[in-house]
C-alpha cells in the first residue's frame, strides 16, 4: 500500500491530499474531521487540503490494519 512522505509547511509537517491515490484521499475526507484540514498556498495561487502527518499517519496504520485483519479473516 502506497504510504505518502510529508511535505513540510511553515515548519509543520502535512499531506497533500491531491498528491495521495483516490483511495486514500476518499478515506481520509470521510473519516478525518473538516477542522483538522489545512488549506495552504503553493505558488501564491495554488491552494493544496493537506492534514497533518500525524493524522495521516494514524488512519494509514487504521486502515493498514483492517486490510491486515480483513486478509487474515477470509483465511480461516
């Protein structure tokens, strides 16, 4: 499973969520609340949703482990 690097913005470390495979980008907008998203600017015109690493880091290790979870069920 594709695992994104951070970029790092005004010293905080963030996931651009347009940078990240459809999957992962659906997940992350039906799970993470609309607070924690953060809009930042690229190029003066640019604007990229990011989270935090921190946030992206705990749902990847969610979802990782129900993929995980889920292959080891239907082995049974």
């Amino acid at each position: 499973m594709y695992k994104a690097r951070p970029v790092y913005h005004s010293g905080q470390a963030l996931v651009q969520l347009s940078r990240l495979p459809n999957n992962q980008s659906d997940y992350l907008s039906r799970i993470i609340p609309a607070g924690n998203f953060i809009s930042i600017c690229i190029e003066d015109d640019d604007h990229e949703l990011c989270i935090r690493y921190e946030d992206y880091e705990h749902c990847y290790q969610l979802l990782h482990s129900n993929d995980f979870e889920t292959y080891f069920d239907s082995q049974l």
